[in-house]
C-alpha cells in the first residue's frame, strides 16, 4: 500500500506544469500557465495551471484538480495507477502500490509525536507567561508575527521537564519521544528529560508538510559552553542529508524565480524570508550533500550560494559550489562585506542591498579566479601551478559538458597551462579514482576494531571527528573547561564551532592544530563507539568533579564562618554522591564491559 504521506510526497514533488504540458502547449501568463482546454474543444485559451498551488481549472468547462486527478482525467487511470505515474515522473520510489490510512503506516506515532511538540512549542512562544524571552529574542533579530507563525516557530523554555509533563498528559510514549529525538536520557540514572530546553524551535519539514524534526537556537546570552544550535537526532523519519530547511515552503517559489539561494541555516532562511526572498533554503547543520543537491535540481537549474563572509563561510561555499555542479546545477557566489552574514545584512542594509548582491553574484569558477587573483597566485610559476591545483576540482566537478568545456578554457586562458595539459589532468585524476570491483576479491583477514587506550579527551575528541552526532552530544554534556589538556580544550571549542571541520583553523594554536591533524588522520576504527564514548565523557566528568572536590576541600578548611563551612560540606557531599553515581569504582566502564565477558572482544 501507499503510505498517505508517500502520496503527498509525490504531490509536492511532482510539476504539475511538466506533466500538463506533455498534453498542451502552455504559455506562462504572470504567476501561471495557460492553455486550451485538453479537455473540451475552444477556440480561447480558459484552461489556466498555477503551480504555486499544484492546482489546474478550466473556467469553460469547469474541470478543476491536481495532478492526480488530471493525470486520472487524461489517461483513465485510477488513483493508485494516477499515484504511480506521477511519481514515476518525480523520481519517488513508492514503497506498495495501493493507498493506505494513516494509521496503518509505522511511522505515524513518530510523526503524531513531532506534530504535538510543534504545536506546543508553539503554544509556548505566543502565550505571554512562557514565551517572553523567545518573543523578545525574535523582535530583535526581525522576526514579526506572521513570518514566525508561517515557519511554525516555536519556544522551549529552559526547564527539563515541561515538553515530557506536557506529554504525560496526554499519554505520549517517552521511549518514542526519545527515538524522535524529543527527549534525551541521563546516564546516571536513564531518567528523560527534554532535549530542548531555552532555545528558539525551528520544525523542519518533509515536502509533505509533515514534521520531521527539530532544530533549536539557544538565546541565552551566558550560554557560551552550549551549542549555539541543537538538532534532532536521525530518525526513521529524518535524514538531515537528504533534506534541505525551507524547502517545503520555497520549492514553489524557486521554481517561479527560476532559481534557489543556499543560505547556512535556519535563522538566514527565516530572516530572508521576513525580508520578501521567498526562494531561500539551508543544509541541515551539515555541508551539502549530493541528496540535497539533487533535491535542488527537480526545481531549478540556477542556485545563489550566500555564506557568511569569513573563511569558514567561504570554505563552505566553494565544498557547496563543487557538490552542485556534480549534479549538473550552475552554482553562482554571493560576496557579503567582510563581518557580514545574510541576516545581519538585510537586517542593516534592508532587501533591495542585498538584491543588489544576488545581482552581483559571479560563477563559482569565476569567484575562485578573483580570489586567486587577490592572493597573488598568479605571479610566480610555483603560485600558478598552486592555482591550478586548487582549480582542478572544480572542473572534475561540472558534470554539464558545455559548462565543464568553458571552465576549461578560461582556466587555460588565465593560468596560461595548455587545454590539453588540463583535460590530461582531469583524466589522471579520473583514472585514480577507485572503481568498484567487478571480480570477488579473496577474503584477507582485516584488523580487528581496537579497544581504544585510554585518554579520555583524546578518545572524545577521536569520536566527535568521525560522526556529528557525538559532537552534539559531547556539547549537551561537557563544557570546554572540563578538559584539563588546553591543546584538546581548542580543538573540542573548534569542533563545537564547526561539526564537520576536517583542517585545523588558521587562527589554532600550532600544539593543538598538530594534535588535530594527528586525530583526524588517525585510520583506526573504535568498537562499541557508543559505548567509548559514555565512558570517555564519564571519565573526563569525574576528573572535573574531582578537581572541584578538591577545592571545596579547600574552601572547608580555611572557612571560619559556620555557616560557609556547612553550605560547603553540603555542596561537596553532592558532588560526591554525583562523582559515586558517575563511578562507583576506578575502573573505565569499557574495560570492565569487556573483562566481564572476554568472548565480545573476540567477537566485536
């Protein structure tokens, strides 16, 4: 069967104005599409497509519908065979061949679960008594009412319990609001509590209009040790590569502009948004993918890459830029004045300046000449053939021949290298890349996972460079100070930063960006990851709470007030009774996993 919001997936996707035309000749009158009737027999066109609709009517003969229903209109089919057809023609895979309710899909508890979160992190952003702080916040950065309520944003106040109470009322599974990404467990004791706590909710959207999940933006001024945006977790229901924020409401509008603007993340989106860019969508908290890009590529050929203007931003501009031609798109490169990001611009300098910045937007090959330009690359035989190093992954990139040709010949031109030379270039660099192999290898015994050695930070920090997730979470439970090694202290700061840093910073201290080359460039794969990772994040805890310990035995010994020295043993006593939950004995939890039982580390 068709799950419902398969159906509707296939609906958002679909262009209606695509498969009505293989029937008519449309011609494109403003904001929509005319024709005469395919379904009646006029001499003036009546027969009108609004694709920001999804939606068709012929004021002659009065026919009305969408996709499905001109497709079952034309062709006799019926629905199911309707649903098919079109998303045949959209690239969705379909899972059954026949409709079926919403509550025989599996995932439906997942989606009524976020459905509810959204609608009371909404109700505690426009209630007074709990959504101040979220209100004023909004205020302040240009947020009105109506563009907060298009985008359904929402409040989570700073408390751990109030979404699971608000929850319980209603009798809403906890162990599927942990799965969903809503709550998240404490490892001492595996007791819920929200994940979302004084931050500024962002419900992302499938193209079906129905909540994914999550992402949240801190507002509190003093929380610097928290993670500026938190994001749900993946999920059976969300995969932030193979979705972009926004999208489900800007696909419309890219197609009518003819083009999309890449923006960082979700308060650019919003803001452009609330400033009358209406094509405008983000990566979810990671580079682009080429999922993503292929998203882009049903709506638009055309793409605006508009970063923050520091290095990072630009870094992630041309990574972004290469992705996009790999699936045939034309990216081009919006430059901001230095400082500047998208929301603070328009925020400053209103639309029309940063229209003027769309307007002078240059082709990614050409912005990477520029700014080889600026840098002098081109003065010196040793600085040239830099240059062409750093321009040869753009050319492999451009999956479009034509455009691949032209970037060839204009790299030629300003490098002064000979076209031939380059395209021999690119078919080395093409030859070296791994083929899969057809034949079956013979089995050769691979190393066995290690059981990492110990060192708590390094093995943190080892973890959080290999998967995103553990960046996310080592941010919820550790704060930058708890890292007593300044080197690993920089590089967990800069990777809180930046999730997906893969070089260290220019600006990194030269101990610590060796010792970030050293963990990136380590090949070796850990076991039991998740387990590593608790155990390294209760260790580096427990030397923090003994460090505090020791102080606070300190502070005893030289209060001469009573009452200070009482408020201090009590204090101490907690964190004692902490430092006991966190580690009953000395022994890493990992070793005494495996020393229970020698046969996992054979077997892992």
């Amino acid at each position: 069967m068709i799950p419902d919001d398969q159906v509707e997936e296939v609906r958002a996707r679909a262009d209606i104005v695509d498969i009505v035309g293989e029937f008519v000749s449309l011609k494109k009158v403003g904001r929509q599409y005319k024709a005469n009737c395919p379904f009646h027999e006029e001499r003036t066109p009546s027969f009108y497509v609004t694709p920001e609709k999804g939606f068709y009517k012929c004021f002659g003969c009065g026919k009305s519908g969408d996709v499905f229903s001109f497709v079952m209109e034309k062709l006799g089919l019926d629905f199911v065979e309707a649903v098919r057809h079109v998303a045949a023609r959209a690239g969705v895979e379909l899972r059954e061949v026949t409709r079926q309710r919403d509550e025989d899909d599996p995932n439906a508890p997942l989606y009524e679960l976020n459905g509810f979160a959204q609608s009371w992190f909404r109700q505690c952003l426009t209630e007074a008594a709990t959504g101040g702080k979220g209100q004023a916040y909004l205020r302040n950065r240009g947020i009105d009412a109506k563009t907060a309520e298009r985008f359904g944003l929402g409040w989570a106040p700073d408390e751990w319990h109030s979404l699971r109470a608000a929850a319980a009322k209603h009798g809403l599974d906890e162990d599927l609001m942990v799965e969903v990404g809503l709550l998240a467990r404490r490892e001492r004791d595996n007791e819920p509590y929200d994940r979302f706590r004084g931050r500024i909710v962002f419900p992302i959207e499938a193209l079906s209009g129905k909540v994914i999940a999550f992402g949240g933006r801190i507002v509190a001024e003093d929380a610097r040790d928290a993670p500026k945006y938190l994001n749900s977790p993946e999920t059976p229901i969300y995969h932030k590569g193979r979705n972009l924020y926004g999208l489900s409401w800007a696909r419309h509008a890219i197609r009518r502009e003819e083009s999309a603007v890449l923006v960082e993340g979700y308060m650019d989106v919003v803001s452009l948004a609330a400033h009358g860019f209406e094509n405008v969508v983000a990566p979810l908290g990671t580079a682009l993918t080429p999922e993503q890009a292929k998203l882009l590529a049903r709506y638009t050929e055309r793409v605006f890459l508009l970063f923050d203007s520091d290095s990072a931003g630009l870094k992630a501009t041309f990574r972004a830029g290469d992705t996009l031609l790999e699936e045939g798109l034309h990216p081009a490169v919006v430059t901001l004045p230095v400082g500047e990001d998208p929301d603070t611009l328009v925020r400053r300098q209103g639309a029309e300046a940063l229209r003027g910045y769309l307007d002078d937007a240059v082709d990614v090959l050409d912005r990477k000449l520029q700014i080889l330009e600026q840098r002098d690359f081109f003065t010196s035989i040793e600085r040239t053939r830099q240059a062409v190093d750093r321009l040869l992954p753009t050319l492999r990139a451009a999956a479009d021949p034509t455009l691949r040709d032209i970037y060839v010949a204009k790299v030629a031109d300003r490098t002064g290298v000979r076209r031939e030379t380059l395209e021999a270039e690119l078919r080395r660099a093409s030859a070296a890349t791994p083929r899969p192999r057809v034949d079956v290898p013979r089995p050769e015994p691979s190393p066995a996972p290690r059981v990492p050695r110990m060192g708590a930070e390094r093995e943190l920090l080892l973890l959080m460079t290999k998967s995103r997730d553990f960046v996310e979470h080592a941010g919820e439970r550790l704060a930058p100070e708890d890292l007593v090694d300044s080197a690993y202290r920089a590089i967990f700061q800069a990777l809180l930063a930046d999730p997906d840093l893969r070089s260290p910073p220019s600006s990194m201290d030269p101990v610590a960006a060796e010792r970030l080359r050293e963990i990136l460039e380590d090949p070796e794969d850990i076991a039991h990851a998740s387990r590593v990772f608790d155990d390294a994040v209760a260790r580096i805890r427990v030397a923090t709470l003994d460090r505090r310990l020791a102080e606070l035995s300190r502070q005893i010994g030289g209060a001469e007030d009573e009452a200070e020295k009482l408020t201090l043993t009590e204090k101490k006593a907690r964190l004692s009774r902490e430092r006991r939950e966190l580690a009953p004995d000395d022994w890493s939890t990992t070793a005494r996993w495996l020393r229970a039982d020698p046969n996992k580390q054979r077997n892992r």
